[in-house]
C-alpha cells in the first residue's frame, strides 16, 4: 500500500513541510484533517447524525463518532475533504453546500501516537433518508441520528445517554435496524472545547 503523506504545521499552523502518516502520529505533527457532520430537520426538531466505526479500525473500534471524517494528504486542499464524505458514506456532497464552522485546532496523546489535529469543521444538512446511504464497511458499519437537543445534553454533561434510531451493517452487507440508548462511553470522546464550539455554532442555524 502507498504510504501517505501530510502537510505539517508548527504552533501557530504555518505550513513547515511534509511527513509519511505514520510519521505524523508518532511525533506529534500538527496536521490537517476535514470533519463533516450531517444534520437533518423533521417535523420542526434538528437531529445530529453520527458513524459507527468498524470493528476493524485499529482506533475507536465500534465507537460512534463525527458523521464522516478523515486526513487530508499532502497534495489535497480542504475542498478535496469531501472524498471523505462520498468514501464513507457512499453519498455526493458539493462543497458549496457545506456550513463551515471554522478551524478547530485540538490534541490528544494515547500510548501509541499523538494526534494534533487542525481540523476543518463542516456542517451539511441532509435531505437524504437513512436508506440512501451505502457504507464503507471496512471503515463505518453503521449510521444513527439522534436528537441535537438530546446530543447537547450529553456533551454538556447534562445526561448519561441519549436515544439513537438508524442502521448497522452485518457482515452480507445487509442494513440492520437500530434502535436503541447509547452511552457516553459508547462515543469517540473529543475535547469538551470542540463539543462547545461546536454547539455554539449550531445554536445560530438549527432549533434546538
């Protein structure tokens, strides 16, 4: 497989060169990332969308997380992250379409690398239904939404679980009905600033 490679920053994101992924992750590179969250209106209450991540990711294995999101390499511009969207989720996006919500810089250090993400944050409000969706098992095998209020709730700390209804791909591909309570240890836990930001940012578009 060709290893790939990523534009990296200092600490104040000036572009200072470029490094093997793997490299990146084990020194601690600031890197470019695109995170894309889907949000959908139905009868006058906004709902978050979330992934489930594939048993077989080497990080966050089964975890629910950002509706679609990924690195963008060295030779891509942040328009060239919605790949990440199509890849995943099996659905076309335009890029005009999307709400940014901004540059969101933030860490995190696990045993095995250190992840120094700036991480350009998107908003796409979807028309699709849960059906219209085709997964990428090898990265997503499943995709939920749940109310943004309900979502707020638990980022906040205001609540231990929130209701979830969406799919789950089985192993012929086939989409599995969920409908179920999810809780917080069930998530890819991000920084609380990047949960807030993104709530602030909500606050000004949808009803929640």
């Amino acid at each position: 497989m060709k290893e790939e490679y990523l534009k990296i920053f200092d600490e104040n994101q000036v572009h200072i060169g470029e490094e093997t992924r793997d490299e990146v992750h084990k020194k601690g590179y600031w890197h470019e990332t695109f995170h894309c969250w889907f949000v959908s209106e139905h009868e006058g209450e906004s709902y978050l969308y979330f992934q489930i991540r594939s048993k077989e990711k080497k990080d966050y294995p089964n975890l629910l997380d950002i509706t679609a999101a990924g690195h963008l390499l060295a030779h891509e511009t942040v328009m060239d992250g919605i790949r990440e969207v199509e890849e995943e989720l099996g659905v076309e996006v335009g890029f005009n379409n999307l709400l940014s919500l901004g540059v969101i810089p933030y860490s995190v250090t696990l045993p095995h690398f250190i992840d120094k993400e700036l991480a350009h944050v998107f908003v796409y409000k979807t028309q699709h239904s849960l059906e219209g969706y085709t997964l990428q098992q090898e990265e997503v095998s499943g995709l939920v939404r749940a109310k943004l209020a309900s979502v707020v709730e638990l980022w906040l700390g205001q609540t231990d679980y929130i209701d979830v209804e969406g799919f789950q791909t089985n192993q012929k591909g086939e989409k599995i009905p969920i409908n179920k309570a999810f809780y917080w240890e069930d998530f890819v836990q991000h920084k609380s600033f990047y949960y807030k930001k993104i709530i602030h940012e909500l606050h000004k578009t949808f009803h929640f």
